[in-house]
C-alpha cells in the first residue's frame, strides 16, 4: 500500500513537469519571449522535493520578488514584533517651561511617520503625538533651534543602483533617517482644452514643496484617458524638481505623486508651524542635521532623552510592503537590520547581514546579488532556486502565517508579483484540485512588447500549477 502511494505521488509530479516543459516551451517560441531568459523553480510544498527547474541557477532581476527575501529576513532578524521609534530629546536644561537650547525630533528609520495606511500615524496624529509629549513636559518655548536628528541612518536615503527615471517619483522614496508622509507629495496640474496645450502646476502637497523647492514644467496635455505618463526628475537635497510628459485632459486638474527630495527638512518644517500654532515657541529656525552635513555645516548630538514614539508592528508594516508593494518599507528594513546589528543605518550593510543569513541557511551568496531591499534597482540579480528555498523555509517559521496573508492574490494564486522595465516575475505558494502544495518562482527577463501582454501569458504557465 505504501509503495502505491508513493508511485502515485512520484507520478504526479512527474505529470506536473511534463505539463509544465510543454507550457515553457510554448512560451518560448512566442515571439515576445525571442530574446528573453525564462528561469522557473517549482518544489513539493512539503518536503522541498524539486518538481521542475528551468534555468533555476540563473541570476536574474526579480523585480519585487526581491521583496520577500527581505521580508523573510526583517522577520528573522528583527523579530515580528519589532517596532522604530522615533526619539524627542533637548540638548540642554528645561528651565521654567523653557528648553535653553534646542529641541530634537531624533529619527530611527521610522518609514510609518505620517503614513495614512493607519490611524495612528497620519501627520495630524504624529504631529499631535509630538504636542502632547512637550506638554506632559511642561514645556512651553525652544530658545533654539527644532531640529530633526535624521543621521543615524547613513545620509545615503537612496541604494545603489536605483536610476534617475525612478528616483524622483513617488515609488523611488528611498530610506532616510527621519521619513515623513512616506517621502511622498503630490503636484497637482491644470491642463490644458487640447492634447499638447502646456500644463500649469496650481499647488503640491504639502505645500512647502512649492515654495521651497523649483519646479520646471515640461508637462504637457496628453488625450482624455490617456492616464498618468508624467515624471519628476530630482535627487536627495536637490532644490530643483523637474516634470516631464503628459496627464490627460481634466477639468478638475490631474495630480501625480513624487519623492521629497529631503523628507526630514519638510517633517521640521510642518513641525515647527504646528508648535507655533500651539502654543510652544520656537525662537530659531528649523533644520535637518542631514542637510547640515551635506552643506558642511556643524551638528550637534542631543543628550537629555524625553520620550519616543513608537511605529506599527513589524507584521503590521510587512502587509503593507508585500501587499501593495511599498519600495520605502523594504529599504527602511534593512537599514533597521544593520542599525540594529551593527548601529551603522546603511543599505550596504544591511545586504551583507542579510547575505550572511541566508548563507548560513544554504543559499550561496553569490545567488542574492542584493543591491537593495525591494528590488527597483534593475541591477539586483537573483535565482529562482533561491527565492524558492527563501519561501520553503518561511514556511517552517512560527510567523508564517502573518507572512501568508500579506501576500497578494492574483489570478487565484498567494504570490508576489514583481515588475520593472523588461522583466516580470512570480513567486508563491499554490495548491492544486487534489490537495496538492507546490512553492514556486518564475522570473523572465528581457521580453518584448506589452507587459500587460507578457504577464497574461506568464499567468497561463501558472495556471498549471493551480488545477
């Protein structure tokens, strides 16, 4: 009896492979796929057995499959509770209701701060938050200055890697020492009566953005319906935003979101209007010590400790990462892992941590060519082998099931889809009608044509897994 069952169990997945060569080979004499590499690993769901492998060796760009492997790792080396936290400090004594000096909002990578995705970290709450701290204090005026500690993460927010398309617009926010309204701002345009009449920006959220930051507005007025083929060219510090391409035609304005170009310096800003507003002067002016170091301006570190706020759990912030895909979330974790591990808030030492772990779980690191946490960066490179073992073994951790609802279902599937120019890939667990479990990755690089077009056909490969 036992050895029916396992010829039958061996036979499936002998069917399953010959199902899926045929579907792969399919693909690949489609003429979107004539110059693209195809890499697939799919393995039993229990016992890791290998059910298929095409090119699984091959270091590809996962795109945001990267994601998991961050996540997987956040969870091991943070911990699922873990939270930031964001430190209020002085330098100096409190006197009479009176900060003698300056009054700090030191930052630790929080990438919640000012996020509507919870109740308790829209701006209003933080802002509010930071208020009543002062107020439990006793204070009631700042002789100095207010000013946001945002370096003890590297003042590098954004990975190597990452390309000057990307960087400006609201999915290229890299990870700063103090994050604000997940490093995002919206520009609002006014259109023109006709396809390629100009545009006019009529206002920015906040907006600080459009009196402290230069705006040149190349857009122009696409069709109606034409959607969202708009950009904002800047980087890190810069005063100068650039928008190019067009938005469709609106009576009401169309509006596009960007990166903030120095998220600590706007999160001052807000701040100190909101204490002026309150009650609690600020005699100087509003500053991020990142800035200072850039412009080679003094800093100063603050050494009287009032109170913190705490962001979200660590599961609370991963289903957000995994299922909406937020680039932000996955960079602030790991430069939370080497804070943590090391005190240095660097992408580049968090990548090796991360490296380090999974080589000891037997993935070589020379199969996660890592540049970054979420997988923007088209210089990642990463095997399907390895991304499957990643998510075997997040099944056998007691997390896992915070880790399973937070990934997407698409076309029936748990998985993590991922895109970016010329590549599209998968990676999940799946299940078929007899009960059967298989955890699979499926990466293709390089395709030609309409992605939209590429991901229809990479769903129908799927599908054999699923039925």
């Amino acid at each position: 009896m036992i050895s029916m069952i396992l010829f039958g169990y061996h036979s499936v997945g002998q069917n399953l492979s010959v199902l899926l060569d045929e579907a792969l080979q399919k693909l690949a004499k489609d003429e979107q796929f004539k110059h693209a590499i195809i890499s697939m690993y799919v393995a039993d769901g229990k016992t890791g057995r290998v059910i298929f492998e095409i090119n699984g060796g091959l270091g590809l760009a996962p795109a945001s499959c990267q994601k998991v492997i961050t996540s997987v790792s956040a969870f091991e080396l943070l911990s699922k509770g873990y939270q930031f936290k964001t430190y209020i400090d002085c330098d100096s004594i409190i006197h009479n209701g009176k900060i003698e000096g300056n009054l700090y909002l030191s930052g630790r990578g929080d990438p919640t701060l000012g996020s509507n995705r919870w109740s308790t970290t829209t701006a209003p709450a933080i802002l509010k938050k930071i208020l009543n701290i002062l107020k439990t204090n006793k204070i009631q005026s700042v002789s100095g200055n207010l000013v946001c500690d945002d370096i003890q993460f590297t003042n590098e927010p954004l990975p190597r890697g990452w390309v000057w398309e990307d960087m400006g617009n609201y999915y290229g926010a890299g990870a700063w020492g103090l994050n604000w309204r997940e490093n995002q701002f919206d520009v609002t345009f006014k259109t023109g009566k006709k396809q390629s009449d100009r545009t006019e920006i009529v206002s920015t959220k906040p907006t600080a953005l459009k009196t402290d930051y230069v705006f040149a507005n190349f857009v122009k007025t696409g069709s109606k319906g034409s959607g969202d083929n708009a950009y904002l060219f800047s980087a890190p510090y810069q005063k100068n935003i650039i928008a190019r391409g067009t938005v469709p035609i609106s009576e009401n304005g169309f509006t596009i979101s960007g990166s903030m170009p120095n998220p600590p310096g706007i999160f001052i800003k807000e701040l100190s209007e909101y204490l002026n507003a309150n009650g609690i002067q600020v005699s100087g002016d509003s500053r991020s010590q990142g800035e200072q170091l850039v412009n080679n301006l003094p800093t100063r570190i603050p050494f009287i400790h009032m109170d913190s706020i705490l962001s979200p759990g660590l599961d609370s912030i991963n289903y957000w990462f995994l299922k909406k895909s937020v680039n932000l979330f996955g960079e602030a974790l790991v430069k939370a892992i080497a804070f943590e591990k090391l005190k240095i808030g660097s992408t580049d030492s968090g990548i090796i941590l991360i490296k380090d772990f999974w080589s000891k779980k037997g993935i070589e690191k020379s199969a996660l060519k890592m540049i970054d946490g979420s997988g923007l960066s088209p210089a990642n490179r990463v095997t399907t082998q390895s991304l499957v073992a990643v998510m075997q073994f997040a099944k056998s951790r007691p997390w896992f099931p915070t880790f399973y609802a937070a990934l997407p279902e698409i076309n029936g599937i748990k998985m993590k889809d991922g895109y970016i120019g010329g590549v599209r890939s998968y990676t999940g667990y799946s299940k078929t009608n007899d009960g059967t479990s298989y955890t699979f990755a499926f990466i293709v690089n390089n395709f030609d044509g309409s992605a939209g077009s590429v991901r229809e056909k990479m769903w129908k490969v799927l599908s054999v897994i699923k039925n």
